[in-house]
C-alpha cells in the first residue's frame, strides 16, 4: 500500500481538507465524504454567548470517531494566541496532539510569520504536539521545521484562498528533496490540475478548503480533487518521460506506410 | 454575584445559593460546571480556559472561580 504516514499513523488518502467556508454542515459532509479524505482541519473559537444553546456543532455532523481532526491556529498572528489555542484544542479533542500551527504576519496576505512560526513549533513540540507547520515556501525555514521536530512540512502553493495555483515549483522540489518527513502542499491550490501538479512534484500530499468550499459545485469539486490527488500521485510514482522539444521517434512504426503519389521510392 | 469575564464580555454569574443550587454555606465560590449550566453549556464539547491556564474537564466540579476571573470558552468550527 502506498500510504501516506504522519507521525506513525498511516492514511490512504492524500487529500486533506479543511472544513470552513460551507453554506452549511449538510454541504460540509457531503464535501468531505466525495474527497475521501481522513484527515479534516478545524478551526477552534469562542462559544457563542447567549445563543441558541441546541444549535447543531460540527463535531455531531463530523464525528469524532470517524475522522483524524487536525485543530488549526487560523487567525492567530502571534505565537502565544497559537500555543494557547492548540492547549486548548488538545483539552477539547481529548488529549489528541496532531494538529496545525500556523500564524498569520498580515490579514491581507495570509502570508506566514515565520519568526513566531518557528518559536511556536518549538514550544509545541516541548509540549509532545505533533506539529504539522503551515511555512512559506523558503527551504531554510523547511529544515529549520523539521529540525525542532514537526512531523509535517507545509508550504504553500500561493497565497491562502487566492487559487493562484503552484507559483514557485522549484522551491517545492527543493523542500521535498531535502525533507525526512512529509511535505504537504497547503494553500493556494485552485483547481484539479494544481492538485495533480502539487502531486507530481513529489508532495505527499495536498491539504486545501477554499478550491472545494468556494467551488459553483462543491461537492463535484471534492470529487475531482480526490481524483486529482490520486492521479498525480501515480504519475510521480510511474515516473514522467523526459520533455524535449520535438521527437525523432513517433508512437507509430516508420515503416510499413501505405505508400501515396508522393512516395520517392517509387 | 460574581463577575467574571467570559469571551471577552463582562458577565455577571449568580452564586449557587442565590439560584437555590445545593451548596455548603462556606462553599460559596462558584465552579466551571455551575458556570456551564448557567450559561446552557452543560454537556456541550467545550474546552475552558481560566486566566490563561487550560482547566482540564477534571477539575470542572472544584470551586475555583472568583471575581474577575477571564474565561474563554472554546468550541471546534469550520475551517482550514
């Protein structure tokens, strides 16, 4: 079986999505069951005061059985509003420690601070997290992660939610050639193709919410991604022929062609 | 009454002898669990934190709270 594994536990899908962005749970299912994915992001935030206190929770849509729950720090832009929020997520999924850090420079790019990034992973990982790190795309950050010990590596592609695609494939290949453990593409994935792309550079797997979420058909989208994931997958695996400009050789034998008007051996 | 601040909004939280709840008189500092029933949390997936320190589900029934406590109460959302 060619599984993906973090931090000892292995998956069969490489497709992870986040679970935000949808016109309501229904929808969120329906979403995450097309993409088959095992591993589903969430966000943690303060309870509504006052309101409706039976109003439905994604954990009883998405239980908790069911699924590997990665807790993100989306929205913090500070190393300790991270931490505090994954201490909390640990408390509220029971003990799990797998989860997502990341923290924001700037509400306009989404773009990594990678200053606080790294100090957050280090106290995270003193603290037995397993650490999978939302980087940019820089190698030297890369190694310094895996480094203090994150058990993923994961850069983005383009800016979060902008689907610009693979913008800097070449730093990609670099961070996969010198990282131990995976290398998770997360952000900036807009459709399949980026998805087939991501996994034919050699990323172990794919982790978006927007391309499906903000898709015209959501749940078609999770489908193709699913797909998408899966081809690119075993075409790094199947090893892609050389590009070259113009071939000497066709598919088709060179000999044996009817022969026309044109035939100079005639 | 006690005042705490919950989420970041200032509430004010009756004390269980005022809301007729079974308490030792010398006991009147409220706990977390009180705090959730109070609120309609009670049985809710939640996570507390109280004054910056993770209160494990443990410790929900020990009377900790005092005034001016900061509380954040957390639950999982959608999101990537």
């Amino acid at each position: 079986m060619d599984n993906l594994v973090i931090a000892g536990k292995s998956y069969a899908s490489r497709l992870l999505v986040g679970t935000g962005k949808y016109k309501d749970f229904d929808e969120t299912r329906a979403a995450v069951d097309a993409s088959g994915a095992e591993i589903i992001t969430v966000a943690i935030r303060r309870t509504n005061l006052g309101q409706n206190p039976d109003e439905p929770n994604l954990l009883d849509v998405l239980p908790l059985s069911s699924y590997t729950f990665l807790p993100n720090t989306a929205g913090c832009y500070t190393l300790e509003d991270a931490v505090r929020t994954l201490r909390l997520a640990r408390e509220l999924l029971d003990g799990h420690s797998l989860v997502k850090l990341e923290v924001l420079g700037d509400p306009k790019t989404l773009y990594p601070n990678m200053t606080e990034t790294l100090r957050a992973a280090e106290i995270l990982v003193r603290e037995d997290f397993q650490v999978m790190v939302y980087t940019s795309d820089d190698p030297i950050a890369a190694r310094q992660l895996e480094e203090i010990g994150c058990v993923a590596i994961m850069p983005l592609a383009s800016l979060i939610g902008s689907g610009m695609g693979i913008l800097n494939p070449w730093n990609l290949q670099i961070i996969i050639e010198n990282a131990a453990v995976p290398v998770i593409v997360d952000a900036g994935v807009g459709t399949a193709s980026d998805a087939a792309i991501a996994m034919e550079l050699g990323c172990d797997g794919v982790l978006m919410n927007t391309a499906i979420a903000a898709a015209r058909n959501p749940v078609l989208m999770a489908s193709a991604m699913k797909k998408a994931v899966e081809a690119g997958r075993e075409a790094y695996l199947a090893g892609r022929m050389p590009k070259k400009i113009y071939s000497a050789s066709p598919s088709s034998p060179v000999s044996g062609v009817i022969a026309s008007s044109k035939d100079k051996s005639v | 009454m006690i005042q705490l601040i919950v989420n970041g909004q200032p509430q004010r939280i009756p004390l269980p002898q005022e809301t007729g709840m079974a308490s030792k008189p010398d006991h009147q500092i409220l706990n977390i669990t009180q705090l959730l029933e109070h609120m309609g949390l009670h049985g809710k997936r939640i996570a507390v934190e109280r004054n910056g320190e993770i209160v494990p589900r443990s410790k929900f029934d020990q009377p900790m709270l005092a005034d001016g406590d900061r509380l954040e109460i957390v639950v999982a959302v959608g999101g990537g």
